[in-house]
C-alpha cells in the first residue's frame, strides 16, 4: 500500500479533532438546552406548588369555618393552573414527559370535582377532598424533587463529559504532535545522513528511498541534485584544468622568453661587436651565453618533472632520518649565511608511508627558501611531531625571516610564481605542493612580514602498528 | 644620432647592459634600470628621449610606466619589449600611445631602426 504523506496525516489528525471538539460541543450544546428547558418547567412548577399550597389552605378555611367563598376561590385557582399548564404546554411535556402531565391535570380535575360535591352540601367528601389535595401536593412534590435530581444528573454528567472529551482532545493533539514529531524529526534525520554523505562524495552508500513521502522526494532530489552537482563539478574541473594549462604554457613563454631574448641580443651583440672586444669579452659573451642556456634547462627540468611524475617509490620511513638527511645537504648554505639552526625531533614518531628522495626534495626546496628569505642571525627551527587528533606526522619549518606580504602569500603556490627575479624558476613550491598531496597530506603557510614564515607539512601515518624505533635526536 | 639619451627598464640585466653596449658606440647615452622606480627619479632630474621598458616586471609594470611617462613627459617616446607578447597586450599599450612594440627575442638592429625613426621624424616634426 502506498505509504500517507505526512501532508496527509497532518490533515487527517486534525479532522478527528475538529470531529471530535464538534460532537463534545454537540453534547455540551444538548445538556445545556435540556437544563434550561428543566429549569424553566422548575419556575411554572414553583408557581403551581405555591398556588396548590393556596388551595390547601383555603380547603382548611372551608372545612374549618365553613367559608364558602373559599371554594370558589380554590376553584378559580385550579382554572388558573389549568390554564397554566395549557399555556406552557411544550414546556411542560418536554420537561416531565407526556404521562406525568396528564396525571398532573388528571389530579387536578378530580380535585376540582370532589371540590364541587363539596359544595352541594355532601359533607362525606370532606376526606375525598382533603385526599385529593393532599395527592396534588405529593405529586407535584414528587415531580420538583425528581426534576431537581434529574437536572443535577444532567449538570454532572456533562460535567464528566466535558472532562472526558477534554481529555480525549488533549490525548489526540499531543499524541497526534508526538507522532508528527517523530515521523518528521526522523525524516529530517534521514535527509541530514542523505546530505551528509552526498557532502562527502558518497552517494553508493545512501540507502534506497523507498518511502514515496515528502522524505523520501527530498532525499531523491538531494542526490539528483549532487549527481547533477558532480557533473557540473567534472566539467568546470575539466574546464579549470585547461585553464591551468593555458596559464601554464603562458607561463613557459615568458619564463622561457627572457633568456632566449638575452641570448639572441648576447649573440647579436657578439656578431656586431666583435673585433671591438677582446678575447676576454668574448669568452664573458659566451659564458652568459651559457648561463642563459642553463637557465631554459632548469626550467624545462622542473616543467618535465612537473609534467611527468616520476612514479613515487613509497617505503616505510622514519620521517626524522629524512628530515636530518635533508638538513645536512642545507648545512653548509646555512653555516655560510651565518644562521642559527634548531632541530627539535620527537622521538618514538609512527612511520610514514612516502617516497623518501621527493619528500626530501620539499625540505630542501622550503629549507632553501627560508635560508633565502633569511638575514645573518636569523633562526631556522625544524620541528617534527605526531597529530593524534589528525593521525598525522607533522612537520614544521620555522624562520625569523623576512616573511612573505599578505598580497604575495596567496599566490606563492602558483606555478611560476617567484620573488627571486631570474634566480627561481617559480615552479618549487607549486611541485613541492603537488608531491605532498600527492602524498594524500597537507601542506600549509602562515606568515608575517618582517616576523617570519612557518611551513607545515602533515604526512598520514603509514600504519599505526608499525610504529618505528624511536631514533637519536642530532642538532646542529 | 648623437646625444639622444635612452633610459633602458628591465628586471633582465642583460637586456639593458646590451642595449647599451650596442647604442652607445653610435653616440647614444645610455642608462639601464631593473625596476621602474629609479628610472622615473632620473626622468625627473634629467630630460630624456626615449624609454625602452618591459612589460612584465614586479612592482611597476611596463604599461603603468608608458601611461605615467606619457602623461608626465608627452615628448618623451616609449617602446614596449615583452616576453609574453599577446594581442590583448599590444592594443593595451598601442591605446596608450606606445611609440614601438617588440616581442622578445629583440632584434637589436630593428630596435635601432626604429629609435632613429621615431627621433628623426620628431625632429622634422618640431
């Protein structure tokens, strides 16, 4: 069967407590109706039981001290509740019912007639009339006190009714809301696991929305929505990968432009001018000649080795052998530049999975550049540590150098990118980059100018059992 | 062309020691720049005639110099050498007035040719 809608469950748990506020007013409506009609026979029932009281009354005077006019007094009396109980008729039937009614007229008609053989001087009806009298009050007592009863029967009994659909109502709304709750907070939780995994790329692992709810609409559309997303995604990456390359080859023109103009001029010069110069000029021409042909090579070097990776040899590695391997290569650069350095490596560090020779070459490139950007009496700190809370082994390389400008840090991983003029190739960091992701780690920068740069390279952890022997701490 | 004088602006340290080795022979005075910031402080002490920049450099790119030297000192002629010669880049500089356009690598002999031109009829022009 097709599963309801919440919509619809929503509309179907309020029509049953509209239904049933209507039928607790419908009773409500009749009990009430029936008080009244009681209470208004109550009021004629008054009136009659004082007029009766009257007549009993007059009938003692009579017996007592023969008063004729008396019974003509009784008499017009019972005319008059007579008359009464006609005029209120509706009232009266509704109230006391049909039988009760006509026994009351009855009561008073016999009275009314033994009341008239009183008068034609039969003196034996006295106990007849004093019978029928006392009947008419009895009766009419009787039927006060029951109606008395019967409205306090109604009055508590819709009192009980009232309390009971109160509770009934308040049964159905909370129970009605706690379902909702439930079946919509569920709901939203399916969508929020939905949206949680298509955030994280995963959308084999959504289950199958079977349900044909708002739910089950909203998680379909979400990962229609994704798979279209990741499509888009395909084709801007497509798109940017290209752009990559259009500023890439941009950047090869230009990097490769200006030596080839400065030995194309050296050359033209060389031609020109050559019985001008002496021999020594000469071999100065061809040696910058060199030097610019050297520079072309570095940055075809770098392109290649940027083009095509050399397939990374990843071993188990204790990453502060790399670390003091990589320093030593650097020291004497640092000894020349008069630097201090520091090595703070944490003993017992879990082994990463890397290729030894390309993470040796990201030290030695951010090594290079820290010493670079570093004066006489600056500090170099190189500090490896492990990251329990990423699983990760970090490395830090911190210099009291001159620090990079807000303007120029975003753009320090762009390929061809450089601050040394026709030194660098631009092309260090932007490799050093690509080898540490492609290391599935991170690298990150933050720095100040005027204070100094830090870099840190986070390397996952190879495998948490094969941690490696905790190795000896050398500084320099 | 004797005592024209000629400032040189480039980051490539070659391009202005060749430039003036092979212009200065012929009677030309020479100065070379690797950033425009001194280049415009000798413009401001001294007259000059023509300015040869690069496009491409930190700081102060060649089109701000040809827009400043061009608003600042409108006789002075200014020639555009780039690496990365795009078509974009040579409308930039021909809007703004750039007295030559070269694509690197330069032929020195044209560059001459065309600093002689471009003062000669200046000259026939005054």
């Amino acid at each position: 069967m097709k599963q309801m809608k919440i919509f619809h469950k929503v509309i179907a748990a309020n029509l049953a407590n509209i239904l049933l506020i209507v039928v607790t007013g419908f009773l409500a409506y009749h009990s009430l109706d029936k008080v009244l009609t009681k209470l208004r026979f109550m009021e004629i029932a008054d009136g009659l039981s004082s007029s009766f009281l009257e007549m009993r009354l007059a009938e003692k005077n009579f017996f007592l001290y023969g008063e004729k006019s008396a019974l003509s007094d009784i008499q017009s009396k019972i005319s008059t509740a007579i008359k009464t109980i006609e005029r209120s008729k509706p009232d009266v039937l509704r109230a006391i019912g049909v039988a009760k009614t006509t026994r009351l007229q009855s009561n008073l008609e016999n009275y009314s007639r033994t009341l008239e053989q009183a008068r034609i001087g039969d003196t034996t009806v006295q106990a007849k009339v004093r019978a029928a009298g006392h009947n008419i009050m009895e009766f009419m007592n009787y039927i006060t006190s029951s109606e008395r009863a019967e409205v306090n029967n109604i009055i508590e009994g819709s009192e009980r009714g009232l309390f009971l659909s109160f509770v009934l109502i308040l049964f159905t709304a909370v129970g009605v809301t706690l379902l909702l709750s439930v079946r919509v907070l569920g709901s939203l939780t399916r969508i929020e696991k939905a949206a949680h995994l298509i955030s994280e790329g995963e959308f084999e692992k959504i289950p199958p929305e079977k349900s044909s709810d708002e739910c089950g609409m909203a998680v379909s559309a979400l990962l229609a929505m994704a798979r279209e997303l990741r499509n888009r995604e395909e084709q801007m990456l497509e798109a940017r990968k290209l752009a990559a390359i259009g500023i890439l080859i941009a950047g090869v023109s230009h990097e490769i432009g200006n030596p080839l103009n400065n030995i194309s001029m050296l050359a033209q010069n060389f031609v020109e001018l050559y019985d001008r110069m002496d021999t020594q000029e000469h071999i100065e021409y061809v040696k910058k000649i060199e030097d610019e042909t050297e520079r072309i090579q570095r940055i075809v070097k770098d392109l290649l080795d940027f083009a095509r990776p050399k397939n990374p040899d990843f071993q188990e590695t204790d990453i502060n052998n790399v670390v003091n391997k990589s320093m030593r290569l650097v020291q004497n650069m640092i000894s020349i530049c008069n630097l201090d350095s520091l090595l703070d490596l944490r003993e017992g560090l879990p082994s990463v999975y890397i290729d030894e020779h390309q993470i040796q070459g990201v030290l030695i490139n951010l090594l290079t550049n820290s010493i670079h950007a570093s004066s006489p009496g600056d500090r170099l700190r190189l500090t490896t540590r492990f990251n329990p809370e990423s699983d990760r082994v970090e490395v830090e390389l911190e210099d009291t150098g001159k620090g990079i400008s807000p303007e120029i840090l975003p753009h320090i991983f762009d390929p061809f990118f450089t601050t040394k003029g026709a030194s660098g190739t631009g092309l260090g960091l932007f490799v050093s980059y690509g080898i540490i992701k492609n290391h599935k780690g991170e690298m990150r920068v933050r720095s100040e100018a005027g204070v100094g740069t830090c870099f840190t390279i986070e390397l996952p952890v190879h495998n948490r059992l094969g941690r490696s022997e905790p190795c000896l701490v050398s500084g320099s | 062309m004797p005592g024209f004088r000629v400032i040189v602006i480039d980051d490539e340290k070659i391009v202005g020691q060749m430039i003036k080795v092979a212009m200065e022979p012929e009677g030309y005075q020479v100065e070379t720049f690797l950033n425009a910031e001194p280049a415009f402080s000798r413009l401001r002490e001294e007259k000059f005639d023509v300015v040869i920049t690069d496009l491409k450099m930190k700081g102060i790119d060649g089109m701000d110099v040809l827009r400043t030297i061009k608003t600042a000192y409108p006789d002075v002629k200014v020639i555009m050498i780039t690496a990365f010669a795009s078509l974009d880049s040579a409308v930039e500089a021909m809007k703004s007035k750039v007295d030559g356009f070269f694509a690197k690598p330069v032929k020195i002999k044209e560059l001459k040719e065309c600093i002689q031109k471009l003062l000669s009829t200046d000259e026939s022009g005054a």
